[in-house]
C-alpha cells in the first residue's frame, strides 16, 4: 500500500505549463508570468489543482531556460520576483500548489559562477565545475559533439553533457551541494510546494576515468536537497534515464528521503523506433507499457506519474492516434488509458483540447537546438524533404509553440505587432481552446469530466488495479476498485469492433461518445468508464 504521504499526492493534477509559449501579457511576443496569472482559473476549471512551471530563472535561452544564469531571479522576459510572488499567491488563495523546475546538474556559462571559476584555481569557485588540462574521456553531448569545452580564459576544458553553455557543476564540492540547499530553501521560504528536478541521474559522474556517465553518490546527493527536514513536505518528481524498477526503488521509495516519484519514459517510445522515426502499433505498445507499470510499482508501494506530453516529446496523438479525422476521439481515448490508472496525473498545456503535432515545410521555421543538430546530422544521408518529414515527427518544437487560445492571427497568445517568439501551430486556427469549448465534442469538457469522476471515487487513488483485455487484443479493459466499488475502464482502438465485459455495469459515468451501455460495438478510438454491478 502506498504511504499516507504518496496517497495525498495522488489527489494532485499537476497542469505543466512552459510560460514562454503560454500567454503574453504585455505583447511583446513571449510568454510570462502575468499571462500564467491570468487564466490560473483556465486551469482549475480544468480540474487541475498544481502548476508545474517549466524554467522561470534568469537565463540567456541557448536552452530555454535550462541554462540558469541566476537561480534566485526571475527571467527578465517573464517578469518579476513580484509577479512570482503574485503567481503563488494566486495559487494558494485557489488551493493550487507550485512546482518549480530546478536544473541542478548544470548552469548556463553566463552564472557567476562559472564566470568567477574560469578566472582560474586560486577563487573560491573554481572547483564549482568540471576541470581538465586535457579531455580525461571521450564523452560526447548529448546535443551532439564532444561534452569538453576548451575554455581561452581558465586555459582548461570543462564538462558540459548538454551545450556548450551548460557547464556541470561538480557536485564532489561540498560548497556546490551546499549552494544547491540554500536554492531549495530559498524557494521553500517563497512557498514554493515541489520540484521536478532536470537530469537528476547526472548530478554525480563517474571522473576521471569516465567508464560509467553516473557516477556512485547520486542518492548522497539527493538526500542532500530533500531529505532535510525542511524539505521532506515537498512533492519532487525527477527527470532521469532509468528504467530499472531496482533503481526506481532506491530513489523513490517512501522511507528513502529522495524523491517521491520518477518520470518512467518508457512508454514515450510507443509509436517510434526512435525520437525522429515512426513505427506502427503504438495503441498496444502504450497499454503493455502501462500495464507493466502499473503492477511493478504497485509491488513496491511506488507512486506513477501519469504523463502522455511533455515540452520535450511530440504530441502522442499525433504518433499512435488518428490526428486528424478522429482528433477527439482519439485524444480522449488515451486521456482515459492513462489518467484513470493509479500515480498522480500531469497534464502539458494543450493537450486538454487536443493540440496535434505541427507541421513545416522549412528548417527556418524550427528553433529547438536539439532538432537543428539532428536536421545537419539526416541531411548528411537524407534529402531535404525525407529530413523535415522525420524533425516534424519528432522535435521538441511541437510541444513549444505558443497555446492556441483562440484563430485569431497569433492565437490569442498574443495582442501585440510582437511576432511569437517560436511560428504559430500550424493548425491553431483549427485547434485551439475557443473552438474545442464551441465543439459539440469538446476535448477539454471531457478532461473535467474525466477529472471529476477520478477525484469522485476513491477506487481510482487507490492500488487495486486488475486487467481484463489481453496483449492479442486491440483494446484495453481494467478496474480499479476500493471500499466495495468497482468500476471498469474500456477503451477500444484503431477498429470498429464488438467488447464483452463479464459482468454487468450501471450507465457509464464517462464516455467520449455518448455511450448507453459499457458493452456492445465501439467505434475506433471509443472509450467508456461504468461502475460495476458486481
């Protein structure tokens, strides 16, 4: 059974917001946090009672944000520290949390940090980051190139496992681990509720020697940030590479002081066999994935996070659905595969009305660093029309473009002569939040809908979770049940086809296409929700 604490979590609905590409209040074409301020009742009507704010520090954007070059500040495209004050007052006052994304495996080369330690070995930062006479490996970055930087000023490389301007930080010095508490708390103090913490599996290395990318005291370190008393309150999901439920074990579980969930990716690979490459079948890859880890961590007493999008992954509909004519259904089919099941729910902006991925038809139109480095790297092999084809599928641009709110000329994100700062969706005009709340079939109504009956019911919080449907079937039935109610959950895919349940079901409570009865034919990508009659 999970822990008192893990299943209040499993009360939140965690709204991910990226505020660059949210709403633009003052007009100048980026998103900011006055614009968050402004439709936080948006996302609690929605039925989401947390924000997750993607980076808000002071930062020069070769990242968007996940090069911070001042923690304790607020980007000066985004606001204030008081607009911050203001966003978390409006939070509370509405009975929402804050959770702020922390990237404590590296800063952007512009931090004083870095600045003081490349003066040289004789200040008290210089071994705030990674220093080599020589390149001690041949580690690349993950962005592509070698992850050593020669450095004019210091005379020495320094270890960057992303850009260039993402020096690591070097978490062997104690004053690093201490200068990393003293952000936490700072924020604590502000009100802040929970962190989704970068790359967290890179905060300790394996240097010089470079045999293995994670290095021995990644626990110690973790410890360090929030097993603290101060801390310990905190709702902390990481970001990592991990799939083994053992080491999933030895950083999330209740009595460990680490975190209290991780971000399992393994699903995001339905529907690809790689980031920029599509494969087919992923309706029966999702469920066996879920599946999977639905019963592993249960085993454990480990809480889930329930996420189908994020900032960094294409839209999933757009990958293992029918983005165009069956857009709705099939947006609302995986909304109940995964947000019925036990974890706690997030939810990326966009996604409660549908937004597909993007398309176009010139590299000029994309900014994400990571889809620039692959379009050099496939157009090598590739031709022009074979490489756009496969960074449109994949590029983290789909999830950045700023929320369509209206079809108006820039979707109402913004009202000013300001361009966006990244090109409009490619089909705002067709999807955006104004359309999908005039549609009789309205992606968001059914997420409220979907919410409310999760929140209703405590048989979805709590660990009882059986499968009915097998992996030869193309549909996915389970139960989730507590306290002497059962429901059922059916969602059917790609084909028109006829699901027999053994028991017998009351009206249900949730469906995307108005259905009478749990059983009987469903349509593609129909989905239904009943309680159980036995």
């Amino acid at each position: 059974m999970l822990s008192e604490k893990y299943k209040e979590f499993t009360k939140w609905v965690i709204y991910q917001i990226y505020p660059r590409s949210f709403m633009d209040s003052n007009g100048d074409g980026i998103g900011d946090l006055q614009g968050v301020i402004s439709k936080l009742d948006y996302i609690k009507e929605l039925g989401a009672n947390a924000v997750w704010l993607c980076p808000c520090f002071k930062s020069p954007n070769e990242d968007n944000g996940y090069d911070v070059a001042d923690y304790c500040d607020i980007m000066d495209e985004f606001g204030t520290m008081e607009d911050m004050d203001q966003l978390i007052e409006g939070l509370h006052s509405r009975g929402m949390k804050l959770i702020l994304d922390l990237v404590p495996n590296h800063t952007s080369t512009d931090h004083k940090w870095f600045q003081e330690s490349r003066k040289g070995k004789d200040n008290p930062y210089s071994d705030y980051y990674y220093w080599f006479d020589v390149p001690p490996n041949d580690w690349e970055s993950s962005f592509g190139g070698s992850a050593w930087q020669y450095d004019e000023m210091r005379g020495q490389y320094y270890l960057h496992t992303f850009a260039v301007g993402q020096a690591d930080l070097n978490w062997e010095n104690p004053a690093v681990v201490k200068a990393m508490q003293d952000v936490v708390d700072f924020w604590v103090d502000k009100g802040c509720d929970g962190f989704r913490i970068d790359v967290i599996d890179c905060i300790s290395k394996d240097l010089p020697n470079g045999q293995d990318r994670l290095g021995p005291r990644i626990h110690e370190y973790i410890r360090a940030l929030f097993g603290r008393e101060k801390t310990a309150h905190l709702f902390t999901v990481g970001e990592g590479s991990t799939n083994d439920i053992d080491d999933i074990v030895l950083h999330c579980a209740s009595g460990r002081d680490e975190l209290s969930t991780l971000f399992i990716f393994e699903h995001m690979e339905c529907g690809r066999t790689d980031k920029f490459t599509p494969e087919e079948g992923g309706m029966r890859a999702l469920r066996d994935c879920l599946v999977y880890w639905q019963n592993e961590t249960a085993k454990r007493d480990l809480l889930y996070s329930l996420f189908i999008e994020n900032h960094d992954q294409p839209q999933m509909i757009s990958r293992i659905g029918n983005d165009r004519d069956l857009r709705y259904e099939s947006a609302t089919d995986i909304a109940a595969m995964v947000y019925l099941l036990k974890g706690v729910p997030f939810i990326y902006q966009g996604q409660e009305i549908g937004m597909p991925a993007a398309h176009y038809d010139s590299i000029d139109d994309f900014d994400d660093v990571e889809s620039l480095g692959a379009y050099r790297k496939y157009r090598e092999t590739l031709s022009e029309e074979e490489t756009l084809e496969k960074i449109n599928f994949g590029s983290r641009d789909n999830g950045r473009h700023p929320m369509a709110w209206d079809g108006s000329k820039n979707s109402g994100f913004t009202e000013g002569d300001c361009e966006p700062w990244l090109i409009n969706h490619s089909r705002a005009k067709e999807v955006n939040v104004e359309n999908d709340l005039n549609s009789e079939r309205s992606v968001r109504r059914f997420y409220q809908e979907l919410l409310r009956l999760r929140a209703g019911s405590n048989a979805f919080l709590e660990d009882d979770f059986e499968v009915l449907s097998s992996q030869e079937d193309d549909f996915f039935i389970y139960t989730r049940a507590a306290g002497g109610e059962k429901w059922v959950v059916v969602c059917n895919f790609e084909k028109e086809q006829v699901i027999d349940l053994p028991f017998g079901c009351e009206k249900p409570a949730l469906s995307n296409l108005g259905r009478k009865t749990a059983d009987g034919r469903y349509l593609p990508y129909e989905c239904a929700a009943a309680k159980c009659l036995c």
